[in-house]
C-alpha cells in the first residue's frame, strides 16, 4: 500500500479527531454548536430555496419551449466566424445557467461526435473553464439576501463569453 493511499484512508478521521480534541481542550460545547451551525444551514437553504426554484424553472421552460435551438440556429453565424462549432452552440447558452443541463448537453455531444472530434474537445473545454454564472449568483447573493448584483452579472457573464471564445480558440491552436 502507497502512502497517499494509506493518507487518503486516514485524513478525514485524523482531522474529525483533530476538532473534536481541540473542541474538548477549549471546553467548547460541541453538540450545541453543532446543532446550531446545522440550523443555520437550515435557514440559509430556506433564504436561497426561491432563487433556486426560479432559475430551475426558467432552464426547463428554456429547453421544452425551443427557445434553446432557435438562439442556437441565430447564433450559428457568428459563432462559426469565431471557430465555435454549431454543436457546441446550446452548451455554451445552457453552461452560465444550468451545470447539469450543461453536463447533458456535453454527454450527448461527446455520445454523437466523440471526444476526439473538434466539437468535442471545445466542448470539453469550455466545460472546465466556465461558470455556471447565474446559478452561482443565485445561491451566493441569495445566502447572504443581497438582491441587487450591480456589476457582478455583467462581468461574470462577459467571463462566461471570454471562456466560450477562448475554448475554441485554445483547441484551434493547441489540438489541431
């Protein structure tokens, strides 16, 4: 047995006995603490639960009304100025929203031209260098109740743009 397989094995019980000897060493109530920190979570999911609900609704009203390859079918011109392929299209539209729609989208990319295909390597790499933006803005603002985003959508979403071109660019110069 290696010593990163023996260190995997042991570093979450070693850091669990870690806190719990500290906590005991500084006479903190642990189970008091641990049932407030857990209510607090609670309450938190409750705050972002909405701002959750609302982008899952928009993402499945986005893909069941068409809406998806009609701006797929618009955007197809340009994106191909910029080396993108057309397949590629919808997951960079669905990336900033939905990690998992993203993800299925990228599977059944991967499924129909393969990894090694043009599509599938942008894809990939668009994949791992984009943000599921409005997702992320959903969650984090509405943990801490702010409501207004002021210059975080437009610089997140202009980052979004950047990873998209880039990925295509990347595999152009990189894996062609």
């Amino acid at each position: 047995m290696r010593i990163t397989d023996i260190l995997s094995i042991w570093a979450v019980p070693v850091f669990v006995a870690a806190v719990l000897v500290t906590a005991l060493i500084r006479r903190v109530p642990v189970f008091d603490e641990f049932t407030a920190g857990a209510g607090d979570g609670l309450r938190t999911c409750v705050r972002v639960l909405p701002s959750l609900v609302a982008l899952m609704t928009a993402v499945s009203m986005l893909q069941a009304s068409g809406l998806l390859d009609q701006l797929t079918a618009f955007l197809a011109p340009a994106a191909s100025l910029l080396g993108l392929p057309a397949p590629v299209l919808p997951m960079a539209l669905m990336r900033p929203v939905s990690g998992s729609g993203s993800l299925a989208v990228l599977e059944n990319l991967l499924r129909q031209y393969g990894p090694d295909s043009l599509a599938g390597r942008v894809a990939c790499v668009m994949q791992s260098s984009t943000e599921t933006t409005f997702y992320t803005i959903a969650v984090y603002y509405g943990a801490v109740g702010i409501r207004r985003t002021r210059h975080t959508l437009a610089t997140s979403v202009s980052a979004d743009l950047s990873g998209v071109i880039l990925s295509a660019l990347a595999v152009h110069l990189l894996m062609k």
